[in-house]
C-alpha cells in the first residue's frame, strides 16, 4: 500500500472524482514541505505540465494535465482486486434469525414483502468460483497483495474481467492478476494509464488464452501495443480509441499476427497510406474502425496495394470528394459493409443529396452502407441510376468515363448502355420512381392513445408540425430512411434513436418498430404522398 505521505512515484491516486498519477515526490523551491506533482487523467484538472517558476519538476504525456497538490488524508491510493471483489460481489450474511423486508423491483418501489433465509440465497451468490465476468470498473483497484494463488483459488473460471479506471500503476501487476485466471479471454483496461511491462516472460504466462482487448483512453502507443501483444499469442480484437494517436508504424510485427479486428475510433489519423503501411503486418485483419479521425483523402491505390478487410468504418472523418470512394474500392475489394455518414461528401447539400445511390453503386462488394443492408432491387437501381448521371452529367468520351467512373463499362455491360438520346428519358424514368414523403417533426411523441383519437387530432397535430419532403426510392430500408431523416435534421446518426408514425387510410398512426428496419418501404405500404411523424426518443 503506497504511503500517504510519501507515495512512490508512478503510483495511481484519486482525489474527489479525479484520478491521476504520481510524477513527483518532494520539495518545491520557495515552498514548505513535501508536494505531490501529478498528471491528471482528465487535463481540464491540471494547471501546467510540470514547470514552476521557470524550473521542470516533471514532464506530462498531455499538455497543462500537472498540478501540485499536498499529501492528505482524502487522496485515495485505492483498494487489493480481492477486497474490490469480494465488495462488490458478496454481501455479508445478516444472521439466520433475521427477516428482512425487500422491494419487489417490478413494483417501483411501492411493495414491500418479508423474506426469510436470504443468507442461504446470499451464500448461493458467493460461490466466486462460478462466476464468468467480473466488472470491477471504478472500483479502484490498485494491488494484489494477498498471498500468491488467492484469486485463482477464488474465481479460477473468470472468461470476462473488466479493471477499466482503476488504480493499478503498471502492466506487470496487470500480468500478476491475469496469470492466476487461467481462462480469461476477455480484458477491458479502459482509461488506464499503465507503465510497460518490465517482464516479458510474465506476459506471455499471463495472457496465453486472451482474445479481446480494450484499451481506449489509455494513451497507449502503437508501438506499445504492439509490444504489449506480442504476449498474446491468439488476440483477435483490439481496441484503441480516444487514444491520441496521430501516428502509426510500419514495422513488421515480431510474429504472425491472429488480430482480426482493430478499432482506432477517435483519434487524430489523417495520412490513408500510412495507415494502410501499419495494418499490412496483420495478415489475418477483417475489420477496421477508423471513425472520427481526421482522414481528409483517399488516392488510388497503386499496383499491388490493398487489404483484404470486409468491414470498414470511416465515419465523422473529413471526406469530401467521390473520388475517395472509388478509391476505397480499389483499397478494399472485399469491402461487405461500411460506415460513411458524417463526412463532408455526405452532408454537403449538393454532393450528398443521393450520397447512398451513388455509394451503393460505386462499391460492387458492399451488402450494407451505414448500418442499413442493401437489397437486390436496391443496388440495381442504385446502378441504374448512377449510369444514368454519368450519361447525363458525366464527360462524353469513353476514355474520360472510364478514368473519371471506374465502374462504368463494368455497369454499362451489366445493364446496357444507356442511350445518349434518351438520357433525359431515363433521367425521368429514374426520377419517376422516386417517391416524395411528407415528415412531420415533433418535439415529443404523440399523445396517441387509441384510433379514434389518433383520427380525430391528425391533421391539427400534422399542422402543427414542421414538414420536410424527401424523395426516396421505394427499395430503400427503413433503416436507410432513419438515416436520411438523421441527416437532413443534422442529427448524430451513431446516437439519436428516432420513432417513427406512419398514417393509414383511416386517418390513425401506426407506429413503425425497430423490428422492421430491414424491410423495403415498398413492402410497408409507404408510397408517394405518404405522412410520416418522426421524433426523437
């Protein structure tokens, strides 16, 4: 246990809601007494980075994250994981005479009932040595210092083990805990800050069975965690998020690497070609989450480049050109499903009026966009329509169509050329077959109760409304419309959840369940003209 007075540095602390490290231990010129110089997790707490009148005490990986505060009796230095365990997991008998009341929880609290024995119940509830996932997120762990073999004799089959915002100071008692739970897969260290090992051989003994690591908002390097996985010889999903990360490496990796997905979501990655350099090692990748980073363009790819990812997510980066995406199609010939929404291209009010029919047709492989799958019938008028802006919008020779669409001839021999002279024709065809939708936004949710009442108010309620048009195929998902809905309001598409009432002929509102986002609006029974109130929940 650290000494409150003096703690070493390097030790984890927290003080009211702040956690940070100890980067500091002594006196301060022109003061009394001993200071405490941290890094604080969150920067908003600090005030400097470690310099105090002109002299450097320490140094912080995030600027102005240091302060100096005092040795007191309100810093926390935390708690052993078996204590945190046994706290959160085993609640201690009451006595076997005792009755106790207890709140029925479907009752919101207005039914009390006695019960008696629950110490058998509680007993029942102590067999740590059942127990699969533990979450001991915030609990503020910081050591193991009961005898060696206490926490395999106590939880040996852990599969799940979650010590994210915790106290522990390093990677090696990380290893110390994990070596005593032999079947641990799963390991979430989020908002950590962990020294690297100093005992390889220890790592490899304590991570030999893990699949799944997080470590999102840790600050960990890519060359850190690469040295950290080396360790884990059948690691398959890692996660690095909010990690600050603003560069990657193109080493190869020590070893055949197994990772299948990487997620890098909000960091500061800008350059496509160094990340595909990075992720070349790791031969056995599928996924990517590349989500609100700062990628702002995507060249074509050159002979013998690309990866063999099926899902890729590039949303809220800063994307603006079509180009980019015909690129993507050459970087990732497998591409099964990809997130795009949020970048420039898709939210510009031109480019990104039929961002998902242009999309859909320039990527061959794709079987959703966005979270929204795309049927058969979808994408060959998602083609057909893209072949008809070319014919209208696009160059006139052949050899500039081919340069400036990639996909043109291959569509052109799918569906037939289109005519130069019907071109407009075709436009009109195509535009025909969009259908125009009346929504109507409201604040809150409609005080539907019944029928009658739903006909009787709907059209002061739709008057009431703001109404906005849009134009959608009838093949599009109801996913795909929650979407466009998302966009057209400027709503965050990954964090708004919308309901949506569709009217029927009598007037009355049916609600369109989650459950039928799958299905074609076609297939609803919404048609050109139809009412639709949207709100968000």
């Amino acid at each position: 246990m650290a000494n409150p007075l003096r703690p070493a540095e390097g030790t984890r602390l927290r003080l009211a809601e702040h956690t940070g490290t100890v980067k500091f231990v002594g006196s301060v010129e022109n003061t009394t007494g001993i200071w405490l110089g941290v890094e604080w997790d969150d920067p908003k707490r600090g005030k400097h980075d470690g310099v105090k009148d002109g002299k450097r005490y320490f140094t912080c990986r995030v600027p102005n994250a240091g302060s100096f505060i005092r040795p007191t009796s309100s810093i926390s230095y935390g708690t052993s994981f078996l204590k945190a365990l046994y706290s959160k997991y085993v609640e201690m008998p009451h006595g076997s005479d005792s009755q106790e009341k207890v709140l029925l929880g479907s009752s919101n609290g207005a039914i009390e009932v006695e019960a008696v024995d629950l110490d058998k119940i509680r007993g029942k509830f102590a067999n740590l040595d059942r127990l699969r996932e533990i979450s001991l997120d915030n609990e503020n762990v910081s050591r193991y210092d009961e005898p060696a073999g206490t926490i395999r004799a106590t939880c040996p089959s852990v599969r799940g083990l979650d010590l994210s915002t915790s106290l522990i100071p390093s990677w090696d008692l990380i290893a110390l805990i994990s070596v005593e739970l032999p079947a641990l897969q799963r390991l979430s260290l989020n908002r950590n800050r962990l020294q690297s090992p100093r005992d390889q051989r220890a790592m490899t003994l304590a991570f030999s069975h893990l699949i799944e690591l997080r470590l999102n908002g840790t600050l960990t390097t890519w060359n850190e965690m690469q040295q950290i996985t080396a360790a884990m010889p059948i690691l398959r999903i890692i996660e690095m998020g909010y990690n600050l990360i603003d560069e990657l490496s193109t080493g190869d990796l020590s070893q055949g690497s197994t990772i299948e997905t990487i997620n890098l979501d909000s960091n500061d990655l800008r350059d496509w070609v160094h990340i595909y350099d990075s992720l070349q090692p790791y031969t056995s990748l599928e996924r990517v989450v590349l989500t609100s980073n700062k990628i702002d363009k995507i060249s074509p790819p050159l002979i013998g480049q690309g990866l063999n990812i099926k899902h890729l997510s590039l949303s809220f980066n800063r994307l603006e050109s079509w180009g980019d995406v015909d690129a993507l199609s050459a970087w990732c010939p497998a591409l099964n499903t990809l997130t795009l929404n949020g970048n420039p291209l898709f939210d510009d009010a031109v480019l990104g009026r039929n961002s998902r029919q242009m999309t859909v047709a320039r990527i061959p492989t794709l079987v959703a966009l966005d979270a929204a799958t795309i049927s058969a019938k979808e994408r060959t008028d998602c083609e057909l329509f893209y072949l008809s802006h070319i014919a209208l919008h696009g160059s006139k020779t052949e050899q500039e169509r081919n340069l400036t669409y990639p996909r043109w001839a291959e569509l052109c021999k799918k569906h037939g050329r289109p005519a130069e002279r019907d071109t407009n024709h075709n436009q009109d065809k195509l535009s025909r077959r969009l259908m125009e939708l009346n929504m109507y936004h409201c604040n809150a949710a409609p005080p539907f109760s019944n029928a009658d009442l739903q006909a009787a108010n709907a059209n002061s309620l739709i008057q009431d409304a703001e109404r906005i048009i849009l134009r959608v195929l009838p093949t599009m998902t109801l996913r795909a419309l929650r979407l466009k809905i998302c966009k057209t309001m400027k709503y965050s598409a990954s964090s708004t959840a919308l309901s949506l009432w569709l009217q029927m002929q009598d007037g009355s509102f049916t609600l369109l369940e989650g459950d039928r986002d799958t299905q074609d609006l076609a297939w609803l029974g919404i048609e050109s003209g139809s009412n639709i109130i949207f709100c968000k929940t």
